[in-house]
C-alpha cells in the first residue's frame, strides 16, 4: 500500500529565505507527483506536476525534484514571501490517476 | 465552466439525515474523482469516474456512500444516515483523463453533521 509521508509538519522562517519541504513514498511505481498549494479554508491549487520520467519541473521561484528510485521529492521555494504562507501537500498517483496525499507542511513566512 | 464547482459550500446536517453534495467539473474533462479531508489531514481517496463509469469505489469508507455520474459530467456524492464522523470537507477534481494529466480540485463542501 502506498503512503506518502511529509517533513516538516510546519515551518516558520522569515521572509526572503530558501526553503525545501520534503515529500517522501513507499512505492517507487507511481506514475506522476504533483505538488498543490492550499489556503485555509480553501481548495487546492496545483503548483507542478513531475511525470515519472523527469527529474524536475520548475514555475518561478518553485522548483520540484523527483528521485523516483529512492521514493523521495523535494519541492524548493526561492526567496520565499509572506504570500507563500500555506499548506503544501504533495500526491502521487498511478495509471488511474488517483492522487495519494501526504499529510502536508504548513507554512508559515514572517514579514 | 472556467473551473471545478462545488455546491453547496457548507452544509450542516442532523445526524441519520441523508446528504447530496454536488460537482460540476470542467467541461470536457471525462476523469472525476472525489476525496475526502478532515482537519489537519491530506485529502483521502473516495471514487473515481471515467465518463459515467465508476473505475474505482475502493475509498468509499461503507456502504452509506454512494455517488453518480449519469451524463458523464456533473456527478453528485450521496451520504445516508449521516454519522458525526462524516464531518470533513469534501473535495471534488477532474483531469483530461489519463495517468500524465494534472488534476484540478473544487473549492470543497465543507459538511457538519451535528
């Protein structure tokens, strides 16, 4: 059974600095990650989407990894703002496209 | 639509009442997936639809939930005898269709069952 598991739970650092949150899985056959953004209250917006023949995929100052035979992904955030304060949730899914969810990082940039 | 509808927004219900919750996805979108979130978790796997075929029940926590996609479009999730522990948010996507393509979510019906 595939599980998806985040690190940090939360994180709080001040504006302007780099981040990576971590997302790893337990099966290795999976066929995309996505990586989504979610406000409070609010739905999720898709942030990137990694196919399991590339390596990374970069919009802005994101940039996400996928190491598929090692079951990890990092998602990278580049001179991070308040506006980036979220939940970031990534998934993975098979050839149906069904998405499992890991538990999340909320994040939280100071001013 | 220009994207994923979810009606209503909130909806609190009396516990053992029966419950619809509504997703219009986007159209020509022929995958529909439906998930459910509750506080401080991912979001968690229900059913899928491939046009108006279930493809995958296997998330449907008993046999009190049900959901429908008769035209291949909107699709309606329904709870019967509506249990405290339904409370959660649930979520609607849809995609193109196949393993490559991204998923786009709902805002979500936010249900409280009291």
């Amino acid at each position: 059974k595939q599980e998806v598991t985040q690190i940090p739970a939360a994180l709080s650092v001040p504006e302007g600095e780099n981040l990576v949150l971590n997302c790893s899985f337990t099966d290795s056959a999976i066929y995309n990650l996505q990586w989504f953004r979610q406000d409070p209250g609010k739905g999720l917006t898709s942030l990137l989407l990694i196919q399991s023949s590339q390596r990374e995929q970069t919009s802005g100052r994101l940039n996400a990894s996928l190491d598929k035979s090692s079951g990890r992904s990092t998602l990278y955030i580049a001179a991070s703002q308040p506006g980036d304060s979220a939940t970031y949730l990534c998934a993975v899914s098979g050839n149906t496209g069904k998405l499992i969810f890991g538990q999340g990082t909320t994040l939280q940039v100071k001013p | 639509g220009a994207g994923v509808s979810q009606t209503p927004s909130n909806k609190v219900t009396e516990k053992g009442k029966y419950v619809e919750l509504r997703c219009d996805p986007i159209s020509g979108h022929t995958a529909l997936y439906w998930y459910r979130q509750s506080l401080g978790q991912g979001p968690e796997f229900l059913i899928y639809f491939q046009g108006t075929g279930a493809a995958d029940d296997s998330g449907l926590p008993n046999d009190r939930f049900f959901a429908v996609r008769p035209e291949g479009s909107v699709s309606t999730l329904k709870i019967q005898r509506t249990e405290r522990g339904d409370s959660a948010v649930y979520l609607c996507a849809s995609s193109a269709g196949g393993w490559d393509t991204e998923a786009f979510f709902g805002q979500g019906t936010r249900l409280t069952v009291v």
